[in-house]
C-alpha cells in the first residue's frame, strides 16, 4: 500500500512505534465522548498489543455508545477512577488536544512516557512523542501503517474495529477527506476478512429506537439562515430525558442539517446539563468550521468541528449562528 512519507517533529512514527514495542504495559487513552474512529482505533491497538503479549486497559471519560457497542473489546474500556495500576507508556489515539481527554488527562500527563496518535491539524503535540498527520482520512490510517510495520497478520477483529474507524470518520467514504490510501487500506482489510456488509449496515443503516426518538424531539427544531446557507438543529436536556435517550443516541442527528439542498454549513446543539451546551459542527467546501470552534476553545477539522458553550441554549443558538454568518 502506498503511504505518505512525512518526517518532521510531529510525525515519529519509528519511535511512537519503539516506544510501543519496548514497552510491558500501555495505558490507552480515546477523547470525551467516544466516537467511531477513537473507540475503533483504540480496540484495534489493544487487541494488537494483547497478541504481543503486553498489559493493556483502554480508557475514555465517557461511555461507549450503543451504536458501537458490538466492536470487540468494547465491554473492557474503562473511566480514570478504575485504574490504580501504574502502565510504562500513556497512549493517547484520536485525541487532538490533552483537555479532550476530560477526567482522563491527569492519568495521561503523569505517565512516565506518552504518545500521541491522531489526524487533526490542530494538534500541537502535546506527547514526548507524536504521531500526527492531518492529511491522513482519519486516525484508523496511522494505526494501519503502524500495523504494517509489525511482524503479525492482521485478525479479523482488527479488521472490523479498524473498519468502524475508518468509515465512520470518512462519512462511509462520502467525506472530501477520503483518498486512494482510504480504498488501499480497505483493500487490506477485505483481505483480512473483514465481513463488509454485516458490519455497514450496523453502522450506516440501522437505528437504534431511543436515536429514532430523538431525531422526534430534534427535527421540528430546525432553523435555516444565511439565505439558506446555513442550517441548525438544538435538544434540550429535558428532552433528552423525555426520550430516555443519552448523547450516544444523538450521534449523526447533525447530518440531518448539513444534508439539506443548499446548505454549506450547519450546527447542532445539545444541552448537556443546565446551562451547558454541546455544539457539533459541520461544513461543505469551500467553508470552513474549524476556526469558529476553536474561537471558544474547541477543535476539529474544517468540515468537522465542536465546541461547548457555558449559556442558555437560545444565547447559543445566536451566537452560534452569528460566527456561522460571519464565514459566509
């Protein structure tokens, strides 16, 4: 498979490598509020690092989502207060910022090594060492060239995590990210056994009935500006709670905003608890979302972004759409 050949500070993928090999124990990190291509590419370092015989525990400050669920190994990830043992090697996999790591980080920082694995242009390099290519369609691309380095076959279970990561974070290849290395990597997997079309529709067809109940609560909220070009979304905690519903249920509800004719920007904001909103945000070329997020202290990619907001949601929802106006 052809990769990118990157070598500077930001990219040390013969010593995040080394680190790994050298080490007995590794402590792996996903960021807040686990998406596909974190929690995938988590699993499919741990179920690798397991077949080498080290000491593994996989760590988010968050739950796994129900629509996530079936990756192997997602039953043994833990929250911080559940690990006391000390691990050689902290490695943080998708996280572009160590506050993203939420009540994880302190663990993370203390370590006597740590690495960073992740695909986000915003990432400073916060690790001892880096491996960071923003180029790269999504995290599950860096661990498939760490993979190709190591003297071990790939297993289906790699496979159908790895898959998870790469797809979800490309949209199911739809995304302008999307590139030749993201079909070679398929490719790879396919040859690994990857059982494609089980595993697409439990990702990109089926619904959960709580999501379904929330799209009920979300969709009637919907608000387009900026001479239709730009589309928002809100959920209030209470109905959240109404529903029965949890933040993994609302995975995906933003797409409903960005895929209206016309649109080429879109928000959705979630109250997490009283007075503190979630925003998602999404973008089509040639705008751009990652600036606005990172405007009040959060991060992402210019076609992906979020952020969180301590105020009222219809102050978010002014303000939100007033930095959205401004781009446009």
């Amino acid at each position: 498979m052809k990769m990118t050949t990157i070598r500077n500070d930001r990219y040390q993928q013969d010593d995040v490598l080394s680190a790994i090999q050298s080490a007995g124990s590794v402590l792996l990190f996903g960021h807040v509020n686990p998406d596909g291509d974190t929690l995938g590419s988590v699993l499919a370092l741990k179920l690798r690092l397991e077949r080498m015989g080290k000491r593994v525990q996989a760590m988010v400050d968050g739950f796994v989502p129900g629509y996530l669920a079936f990756l192997p190994g997602a039953e043994s990830v833990m929250n911080a207060e559940a690990v006391t043992e000390a691990f050689e090697l902290a490695v943080a996999v998708d996280v572009a910022s160590s506050d993203r790591l939420g009540k994880c980080e302190a663990l993370f920082t203390a370590a006597e090594k740590t690495a960073v694995i992740d695909h986000h242009g915003t990432n400073v390099g916060y690790a001892h060492i880096n491996m960071i290519d923003e180029h790269a369609s999504a995290t599950a691309i860096l661990l498939y060239r760490l993979f190709a380095q190591m003297d071990l076959p790939m297993t289906q279970e790699e496979a159908i995590c790895l898959y998870t990561a790469l797809s979800t974070d490309t949209g199911n290849f739809i995304y302008d990210s999307t590139n030749a290395e993201s079909f070679a990597m398929m490719g790879g997997l396919m040859e690994a056994g990857l059982p494609l079309a089980e595993y697409s529709r439990m990702l990109f067809r089926q619904k959960e009935l709580l999501h379904v109940r929330l799209l009920a609560e979300t969709l009637p909220s919907l608000r387009v500006t900026g001479n239709g070009r730009i589309a928002g979304l809100c959920l209030t905690l209470e109905q959240m709670q109404r529903a029965g519903a949890n933040g993994g249920h609302a995975e995906g509800i933003v797409n409903y905003a960005i895929d209206l004719e016309g649109v080429g920007m879109a928000y959705f904001a979630r109250e997490v608890e009283p007075g503190k909103v979630k925003v998602s945000l999404r973008a089509l070329q040639p705008f751009a979302v990652d600036q606005v997020a990172a405007k009040f202290g959060g991060g992402g990619h210019k076609l992906a972004a979020g952020l969180t907001l301590v105020m009222p949601m219809e102050e978010v929802i002014r303000t939100v759409e007033a930095e959205l106006e401004a781009v446009l």
